[in-house]
C-alpha cells in the first residue's frame, strides 16, 4: 500500500518534532519535510509534492490562510489540513474559503488526526461538527446561473457524502480520471476551490441535510 506523503507546517519546532514523532508511529504515513512558514511550505511542495500538508494558521513571514490559498491555486492535487489552537469563525471561513480540506484543533486525539490525514490522502472531506456548523452560519456559498449536468450533480452529492474519486468511479462505474474532470468541471462552475466548499454547497441546495454530510465527515 502506498503511503501517505506529509508535509509538516509551525513555526514552533517543538510542534513539529512531537507531530513527526507522533506519526512516525503510523506506517501507513510518512513525513517528507518540515517547514517554519507558509513560504517555506510553499517552496517545499513544489518540490518535494506531498498528498497532504498539514498547516498551522499563525506563522510568521506568510501566514497559513495564505500558505494554503497558494498551495490550492498553484498546486490543487494537494490536500491542506488547517490546524490551530482555536476554532474562531473567521479563521474556519478563511481557511475554507482558500481551498483547506479540513480543520482541526491542537487539542484533535491521535486517532482523529490520522483518521483525517488519510481522509484528505484520499480525497475524502471530513468536517467536525462544530467546524460544519461554523461554517454553515458563516460562509456564503456563490450562486452561479450556469447549471450542472445530472452527471457533475450526482458527483457532487457523492463528494458531500464523503465519497473520494475512486469510490465515486466505482459507483458510476467509469475510470477515476474521468471523475477528476467532473469534480473539476464542477468546481469551476460553481467558482468554488475545494470539495469542503463543493460538500457546503450541496447542503446549501438540499442535495444532503446536515446530518449525512456529519455522519459522513464522521
């Protein structure tokens, strides 16, 4: 099986060394680099092209919300975690709004947190309850006049259920590269720069109710 490649970003060494050590632990996952700031990251993924990063919000030089912004634009097959010490609206809508897979607390247990690294290795979305309801009341999905097709509709139900793009083939019975073109056609439609965003959406014109999108990102 192949492992998850992580991309570690604080600018405390202490955070990173105890994360790496942490995840060590996990055969399944390997991290490939370290980095200080989201400058740094953002270097460090062009070159070294991780499945995940991991990034911290308030870092000198380049914070995360712009780290992760860059990341998703220049790099979009890379998934971002956003990880801070507190869950504050702003932040959780910033972070999503820039393309974040996900976001959790410093505080997150072990288990959850691998648990959430593979779901982002896999292209799955999976939101907290506290952050989905955060971003509910906050985040102002686009409505778009260009209409999706039945195919591009049902992709993105499956995305708001949890579905990654080789559960998505499997259940249309069609190759994963053609279910990338969806996703991405889709996004493109709706302006939207993530599948967290893609799920919020759903939710927002009743494809899902808030409970299968919890269940799901559980």
């Amino acid at each position: 099986m192949d492992k998850t490649r992580l991309l570690l970003c604080d600018d405390h060494s202490v955070v990173r060394q105890g994360l790496k050590m942490f995840l060590a632990l996990d055969d399944r996952l390997e991290v490939i680099g370290e980095a200080s700031n989201g400058a740094v990251a953002l270097e460090m993924v062009g070159r070294l092209d991780p499945d995940v990063v991991l990034m911290d919000l308030l870092m000198p030089v380049m914070d995360g919300i712009t780290a992760i912004r860059e990341i998703k634009t220049r790099y979009p097959e890379v998934e971002v975690i956003a990880v801070t010490s507190v869950l504050e609206d702003a932040k959780v809508m910033s972070a999503m709004q820039a393309g974040a897979m996900g976001y959790l607390l410093k505080d997150t247990n072990a288990d959850e947190l691998v648990e959430a690294i593979h779901a982002a290795g896999r292209g799955e979305v999976r939101l907290s309850s506290e952050a989905a309801k955060r971003l509910m009341r906050e985040v102002q999905t686009p409505d778009k006049s260009e209409s999706l097709t039945p195919r591009e509709t049902e992709t993105l139900r499956l995305i708001a259920k949890g579905y990654a793009n080789k559960l998505i083939a499997r259940e249309f019975n069609i190759e994963e590269r053609t279910v990338k073109t969806h996703v991405s056609n889709l996004l493109s439609k709706l302006g939207l720069r993530s599948r967290t965003q893609a799920a919020l959406y759903a939710l927002k014109i009743g494809l899902v109710d808030l409970e299968t999108l919890l269940q799901d990102s559980a």
